[in-house]
C-alpha cells in the first residue's frame, strides 16, 4: 500500500457571536490557508453559527504536554508519528 | 522502559476511566484501547459517507423544491459528521486516507443498514424517522464516551441528528394525510426498514463478542439489547400516531417489564449483509471508490498548487 | 465540577442549534427571510405578464443549475467540496424558489393548472409540472456536469455573469426582485470566488490539472455565449427599470473573467458560439434537458394532489 500525500489538517476556531471568545470547534484537511478558511466557513458555519473563523495548521500548534509530573514521558506526548499505527504496514507483512 | 513506569501509566489510565473523566489524545493509552478507538470511530465515519448514497439517490428526485432543499442539506450534514470523526480519528495518528483506503478495501465496516436500497420517496422519510432514530439512541450515549474528542465530535453530530429525525418523521406525517397511493408507499417503507433498524444495534449482548472490553473503557456506555429495547419503546408510539403498523406479530406491551416484547430480527441476514452479501454492498463500495479515485488528480492539483507557495 | 456534565456546560458555539427556527432547512445558507417587510404589490409601469416572463428565466436559471450541482453530492473529490458544492446548490435552490414565487405572483397564468384540490404550491407547480418548452432557462445549465475541471469552468462564467447581474437588479423597481437580488448577491460572490480560486489552483496544480481545466474551459465555452444574448423579454424588463439586458453586463463580466484567465496563466477559448439567438430563453432546449426534468419531475408528476 502506498500512503498519497493528503492535504494537511487544521484546526478550526468559531468566535460564535461578539464578545465571545473563539472555541476551537474542528478540524478539517485544506491544502493551504485560504482553502481552509473557505472550507471552514462550509464546514463548520453552515447554519450561521459563527461571525469570526481563525485556522490554524495543526502541526503549527505548540502543546503542553498532558502529564507534566512527569518529564520521563513528555517529550513522546506530542508525537503521533512516534506511534506505530502512524504506520501503514501492508497487511501481508505478518505479525507487526 | 521499566515495568514500574509501565504499570504506572496503566494505574493513570485506569483511575481515569473509572472517575469518568476523558482521554485525550496525547494521554498514554492501551494499545488494544486505541485501536477499539480508532475501529469504532472509523466505522461510524464510514457509516456517516455511505449513509450519503441511500438518501442522495433520491435528491435529484425530490418532490417539491422545499423538500429537496432539506434533503440536500440533510445528506451534506453526512458529510459534515463523517468529516467531523474522521477529523477525532486522526487524533490517534491515522490520516483520514489510510481510513478510506480501509473502507474501500473493506478492511472497516460501516452500518449494514446502508446496504439497503431506497426504492420510494417515502424511504427518505423512514431513514429520519426509524434509521436516524436508532442512530440518535446510540449516539447520544456517545457524547459521553471516554474518549475526548469523539465525543465532541458526537455532541455536534446529535444535535444535527435530532433535525434530522424530525424532518424524517414530519415527511411521513405530511404524506400520511395525502393520498391512499402515499400512505401505502409510507407503510410499504416501514415495512422495509423496521428489521434492518433493529439490527442497527448490533447482535444480541450474548454474541457481541467486543461489548464488554468497550464498556469497561467507556467507550461504548450500553448494551446492544439495551438501546435496541429503548428504541422500540420508542417507536411504537410515533408508529401508532403516524398510523402505521410495524410488521412484527410478536410485539406487544409487556405490563410486569413495563416494555414492549418483541420478535427477533433475522440474524442470519444480518450475518450476509455483513459479511458482503447485503442487496448494495458492492454497489457503496463501488461508487465511494469511483468518487474518490476521480477526486485523486483533483487533491493531487491542490497539494501540488499549495507546494508553489503563491499567493492570489 | 461532576465530569458526567461535561458535554452539558460544553463551551460550544452550537448551543441552541435546536431552538432554530425551520426556515433554515429551506433557504440554503441564510436563514433570514429576504422578504421581510418588503411590498410585495406590482409596481406601477410594470407589466406583470414581463415581470414573470422574467423572474421564470433567473430563478430556472438558478433551479436547473442547482439540479446539476447537486448532483456532486457524495461524488465530490473531497468531503470539504462535497459539502463547498452542496452549499453552493442549496443558495441557487433558495433562489429559485423565490424567483419562482414571483413569477407566479406576478402572472398566475404562468402557473400550470393541477387537478382540483391539488395541495401543490405555485412554486412546486412551476417546477415539476411545467413541460421542457415552458422552461426559460438558458442552455449553459443543462449540461452535464462532466469531471470537476468542467464543473469549475462552467460555475466560474456562470457565477462572474450572475453576480454582475444581480448587482444591477438589486436597484430594480421591483422591490422584492431588488430584495431577491441583495441576498443573491452575498451568496453568488462566495461561488464566484470559490470557482475563481480552484480555477487557478487547477491552472497552476499539475499538469494533469491543467489539461483537464482547459479542456473544461473549451467544453463550456460554447454555450456561455447564450448568457449575454437579450431576449425579447429581457429587452421589455430593461426599458420598464425593473430588469437588466444581459449584454449590457458582458464587459464587466469579460474583465473578470480575463483577469481569472491571465492569473491562472490560460488563454482564452477559441472555439465557436453554440447556435445562434437567446434559445433556451424561448424554450428552445438541448437534449440533455428532457432527461433533466423526467427526472426532477418523475415523482412529484406521479401524485398531482400528493403532500410532500
């Protein structure tokens, strides 16, 4: 199996109406960011619920990491590529 | 690493189950966790963009411009929850094409129920009011189910699902106090679908092998037999306010259970439709594999765009 | 805080998604109803037979080319466009119905007569019981919608062209023609600039992109011409202020489009015009259309005095 290239994912961000702060709400694939910012606009404010939209590249996002006691096991937490089913093994390969 | 710190963040895991609060994605996790995670989200994704073709068969079709109108916007909500849980999916390190190369090579499964035709405008009706039903009955536990981002991706799917139900049911409302060739084709549609709904809910508790394991680690909150009693209780109901029979002699009013009873479903076509031999199968199958490797040179182009860099 | 309430105080933005009012199932993505407090009496000047003739060619216009592009559902090369191409669909839908609903009000003679009782409403009579001769749409919509090269080409002229249009018949005399237009003109910008943008992204993508796109470009090319022909009728709602001679927008809309063409680095066209005259206009359709209304029509046409 080949893994194809995919258009990255973002997070999406609503303000829902004035005074209110963006909640992330999503996330969806675009290619680059004004694609995501037209998809948003499809995808997550299809019944006007939103006057505001930031998207933000995934991998951009800086995160803490879950289990700060501890350290032993921060730096893997924000690595999904470090776990194996990031992987696609061809399903012949036994045993993996 | 050590067996102490394994056994550790397994002690963290657990505590966390058991007090009900959430995993998130960068949480340690089982292995076995995960990937029960990841089969059951994706499969519910998969129901959601196979779900689009039973109802989108009939959008072009539609008739009055007020219906078609709501069916459209009710099938690109499919859309929208097959993406959202796709997207809670990913969280766990699977892209959303390695997803749909399983659903197309039949690796994952989605709901059995779309593997039944729509044959009258009456059936759009049905798929809100019966399908969409039982969907709402498993769905909503969800919204509570100990993975983080599936149920927050479950919160907006339920809440667009009860519209969904309701336009379901006010379509067969309205063709019930139409014409006798209109009430025929709504119970004609009931009759078609009733099983196939009960079946939503997956074999009986005692030949659902993965219940248990998924129930301790909230991910699933209720019994198959369960939620499928729930639903008939239910039902029969709004089946006696639209004014249709459910094709089931057994069911009844149980005083001393204080439920309905009623007949089982026929597992063994369950069983086929499963494994591949459903009335469409092939033809879902199919037809997602078509769109997606005609959309392939159209995903190529924007990537490849993208890569240039230039701005508009 | 009990964490099983969790999902309750969720901080979302769709809470009270389900106090909505139903109107938002039916008018594609803007819920507010564009007639509100708008007078809906037939001006003075104007010929109410013109006014339908009129609204008939802009809303089947709209509800022809709504049929097409709703036909990407679940076919399109992604789940984001699926629903970008649906979206896009149910605004065109909206239209239709309100421009349909003129066209009654305005001439009810144009309404086909269904058997007695028939609960069918004005707007439904006019799209599923009028015959392929009494449709007024031109012939660019009718095609099929081909890959998705074609399906951005055809959307971007037809998008450009209608945009200039409403933008002038939002200062018609007609006030809810006017209204009909103002609330078009916000949802036709968005597809002009969601076909705009995948037009250059196509030109500029791969070269298998680009080939398919001009190829797309040359397949519509032909039929676009139709757009800025005036028909008769569209000449009357000219002089009586309450329409627009499409030929008279066919500069702004060329600026546009030359100025897509030379950011995508695509030339133009040079293939000949399809037919001559305002066709589709006077009911003169392609073959496509036959099948395109047995098929939006089949059912609706089998229950006259069904309730939907």
């Amino acid at each position: 199996m080949t893994v194809q290239p995919e258009w990255p994912l973002y997070e999406i961000f609503v303000r829902g109406k004035r005074g209110l702060n963006h909640v992330h709400v999503g996330s969806l694939h675009a290619a680059d960011d004004e694609m995501a910012l037209r998809h948003a606009r499809d995808v997550y404010t299809r019944r006007n619920e939103g006057v505001s939209i930031w998207a933000v590249r995934a991998d951009l996002i800086v995160a803490s990491s879950p289990d700060e006691k501890d350290p032993l096991f921060a730096p893997a937490g924000d690595k999904v590529y470090r776990h194996p089913t990031f992987y696609a093994i061809p399903d012949d390969v036994p045993h993996m | 690493m050590t067996a102490t710190a394994n056994a550790d963040r397994e002690a963290d895991f657990e505590r966390t189950i058991e007090h009900h609060d959430r995993i998130e994605p960068r949480d340690w996790m089982p292995e076995k966790y995960r990937a029960t995670v990841i089969r059951q989200v994706a499969q519910h994704a998969h129901s959601e963009i196979i779900g689009m073709q039973p109802e989108g068969n009939w959008i072009t079709r539609a008739p009055s411009l007020r219906r078609k109108a709501i069916l459209l916007a009710k099938v690109q909500d499919e859309a929208g929850h097959g993406l959202y849980l796709y997207s809670a999916c990913e969280t766990l390190g699977v892209s959303r094409g390695e997803l749909t190369d399983k659903l197309i090579s039949g690796k994952q499964k989605y709901s059995s129920i779309f593997n039944y035709p729509t044959l009258s405008y009456a059936d759009v009706g049905t798929i809100g009011w019966l399908v969409d039903g039982a969907a709402i009955c498993n769905q909503v536990p969800l919204c509570r189910t100990s993975y983080g981002p599936y149920g927050r991706a479950m919160i907006r799917v339920c809440k667009e699902e009860s519209f969904h139900q309701r336009q379901g049911y006010e379509l067969l409302m309205t063709m019930m106090s139409g014409t006798d060739e209109q009430r025929a084709m709504v119970q004609e549609s009931v009759d078609r679908f009733w099983w196939p709904a009960l079946m939503m809910f997956g074999p009986p508790d005692a030949d659902s092998p993965n219940t248990a394991q998924s129930m301790a680690w909230g991910i699933k909150r209720d019994t198959n037999d369960d939620l499928r009693q729930k639903f008939v209780d239910m039902s029969v109901p709004q089946a006696e306010a639209l004014g249709v029979t459910l094709p089931d002699p057994e069911l009844a009013w149980n005083e001393e259970r204080g439920h309905h009873d009623f007949g089982q479903p026929d597992w063994d076509e369950f069983a086929a439709v499963v494994s591949g031999s459903g009335p469409c199968n092939a033809q879902r199958i199919a037809h997602r594999k078509r769109a997606h490797d005609e959309g392939a040179w159209v995903r190529e182009a924007a990537l490849a765009f993208a890569a240039k860099g230039t701005d508009l | 805080m009990d964490s099983h309430d969790l999902d309750l105080d969720h901080d979302s933005v769709y809470d009270g998604l389900l106090g909505g009012d139903a109107s938002q199932w039916a008018f594609g993505t803007d819920f507010e109803d564009p007639l509100a407090g708008v007078d809906t009496t037939i001006p003075a000047g104007v010929d109410g037979a013109v006014l339908a003739a009129y609204c008939l060619m802009l809303g089947d216009d709209a509800l022809v080319y709504a049929h097409r592009l709703s036909e990407w559902t679940s076919n399109a090369p992604d789940l984001e466009d699926d629903i970008a191409l649906a979206n896009i669909s149910l605004d065109l839908l909206g239209q239709a119905r309100l421009l349909l609903a003129r066209a009654a009000a305005a001439d009810p003679s144009v309404v086909p007569v269904l058997p007695d009782g028939s609960p069918v409403p004005p707007e439904d009579a006019l799209a599923f019981f009028r015959d392929e001769s009494a449709f007024r749409n031109v012939r660019y919509v009718e095609a099929p919608n081909g890959d998705f090269g074609v399906t951005i080409a055809r959307l971007l002229l037809f998008s450009t062209h209608r945009l200039a249009l409403l933008q002038r018949l939002a200062a018609s005399v007609d006030p809810v023609l006017a209204a009909i237009a103002a609330k078009g003109v916000k949802e036709v910008t968005y597809h002009r600039d969601y076909a705009g943008r995948w037009f250059v992204t196509l030109a500029r993508g791969t070269e298998e992109s680009r080939r398919r796109l001009v190829a797309g470009l040359a397949t519509v090319w032909p039929m676009y011409a139709e757009l800025t022909r005036c028909s008769d009728v569209e000449a009357r709602a000219a002089e009586q202020a309450f329409g627009v001679d499409p030929a008279t927008v066919g500069d702004e809309v060329d600026a546009v489009v030359e100025h897509v063409l030379a950011t995508a680095g695509i030339e133009r066209p040079d293939v000949p015009a399809s037919g001559t005259g305002p066709l589709g206009r006077t009911g003169r359709h392609s073959e496509a259309m036959g099948r395109l209304l047995a098929e939006m029509q089949v059912v609706a046409r089998a229950h006259p005095l069904g309730k939907w």
